[in-house]
C-alpha cells in the first residue's frame, strides 16, 4: 500500500515538473523579440505592415518599418490601418517612423480598413499616400483625457484618502477627490496643447492651412468619401488597389508580391498574462492623453 502511494507521489511530482519546465521554457524560448526571423525573398516586393486595434505601443510597428525601410528587398511598404487610435504618444512615434521611411526614398501607402481614426488617421498623415475605402471610418481629429471620480461612492462607504504632495497640481486628475477649476483649467491647457500638435501635423502633411482643418477637428469622424472631398485623404480604393499602387510606385512590374513580418509566438505568459497590460491601461487613474475616437 505504501508502494503503490510513493509511487503515485513520484508520478505527481514528475508532471508538475514537466509543467514547470514547460512554462519556463514557454517563457524564455518561445519569445522571439531578438529574433530577426526576417528572411526575405529574392526579387522586389511590396512590405506590408499592420496596426490593428487600439494603439498602446509603438516598438513592434517601428521596429517593422525600419527593417523594411533599410531592406533593398523592399520596392514600397503598405501600412495597413484597422484602428480606432489610442495614446497620443505611441502615435506620434509610429507617425514620425513612417516620415522617416518616406523621407529616406522608401514609398508608403497609407491602406485605411473598416476604421482608421484619430490616432490611426495620425500615423497615416506620415505617409506618400492614404487610401480608404469609401465606407471606412476615419477622422476624429482631437484629444481626450478622460478620469474617474470616485469622491461620492468613497463617502458612501465611509472611506477617507489622505494625500500628501510637493504642489497643488500633483493629485490633478484623482479619483479620490473634486476636481476644481484650476485643475480643470490646467487639464484643459494639457489637452488643447496635444490637440495643436495633432492640427499641425494634419496641416502640414495634407497641405491645408490650420484655419482649414480646424473646420474639420472637432472630432467628428467622417466616411472614406467624405474625407476624400475634405483632402483628409488622397484616394478611393480597396487594400488590393493599395497592393497595386504601391507595385507601380516601387517600380515592380506586373502583380506585386506582398511579404509581411514575422509573427512573433504566443506563449504560455501571453496567454496567462497577455491581458494585463490593456486592463491597466483601463484602470489608469492619472490623466493619459489619447488620439482614439470614442464609440
């Protein structure tokens, strides 16, 4: 009886260690962020890149773009947009890495799918040319911060929070007490000043005046079309319409052949834990600037 219980034990502890192993090696074998795995074809093609969802991060596209942008491999990159923006930051650096590519002989072609707004129509402003179908959602030029007041319910509970703080606009933006005017107004300079940055780059990369998109950036959103008649945009078209201009512009003859990066693998951390980072963000307390369109 013994026997037969040692040896059950044994044969738990055996699998919990190879669960173990499994889940470490999950960890440090099956990323593959330094691995270039980046082998492309013989022969020019066109690089397609994706932002797909709400834009938290910028290293992954950057880092994409950059490697097509230095690739001879590469005749013109697609940057194919299905998003309703996100932080203003991640943004900005996604925009700023399309004009390098652009700016360093490399064409790119802005291809707009179901939704491209905000800071999804902010990254396309960087590139030669934007294209969206005639029903996609685009637009919303603006900024917003939004934060939670949780003052009432706190009361209700009988929850008190004491803070202590270097100047007057440190706790700006918690949860735990009124906003007054003059966070508001602080607030309001904070936003409006994200929102300039957004105007000029609209301004400049589309060739109108400020006084011209500020009819337009109030953060409404518009249909493909409507932004094709505003100059928001540059053309009507389909992603393969995309392929196709990007061929012609890369000077590649005949049907394009379209490559894209490597996926990296999903681990047993990113299931676990691949979540996290987009609650927090939810969760997030101070004020956090984002170009994304409310819906």
């Amino acid at each position: 009886m013994a026997r037969g219980r040692d040896w059950f034990l044994g044969l738990l502890l055996l699998a919990a260690a190879g669960i173990f192993i499994f889940f470490i090696a999950s960890i440090f074998f099956g990323r593959t962020d330094n691995d270039d795995g980046f082998e492309l074809s013989t022969g020019r093609r066109v690089g397609l890149i994706e932002v797909k969802g709400v834009i938290l991060d910028s290293e992954t596209t950057v880092k994409n773009l950059e490697r097509y942008g230095s690739s001879q491999d590469i005749a013109a990159i697609i940057l194919r947009i299905d998003s309703p923006g996100g932080g203003v930051a991640a943004s900005q650096e996604i925009y700023e890495a399309v004009k390098r590519v652009r700016e360093g002989g490399k064409f790119v072609i802005a291809s707009m799918a179901s939704v491209a707004a905000s800071g999804g129509y902010y990254i396309a402003c960087g590139a030669d040319t934007i294209m969206a179908n005639p029903g996609t959602t685009t637009g919303s030029i603006g900024v917003i911060a939004e934060m939670l007041n949780a003052t009432e319910l706190m009361q209700k509970i009988g929850v008190r929070f004491e803070v202590i703080k270097s100047g007057k606009f440190k706790d700006t933006g918690s949860p735990f007490r009124p906003m007054n005017e003059e966070d508001r107004l602080q607030l309001q300079s904070y936003v409006d000043n994200a929102y300039q940055q957004f105007v000029n780059v609209v301004a400049t990369e589309r060739d109108l005046t400020t006084e011209q998109v500020l009819k337009y950036a109030d953060g409404r959103i518009y249909t493909g079309q409507q932004a094709h008649e505003i100059r928001l945009i540059d053309l009507l078209g389909t992603y393969e319409d995309a392929v196709d201009l990007a061929g012609k512009m890369g000077g590649i003859t005949g049907k394009a052949r379209v490559i894209k990066p490597p996926v990296r693998k999903t681990t047993m951390w990113d299931l676990l834990f691949g979540d996290i980072e987009q609650h927090l963000i939810r969760l997030q307390t101070l004020p956090v600037l984002r170009y994304q369109m409310i819906f």
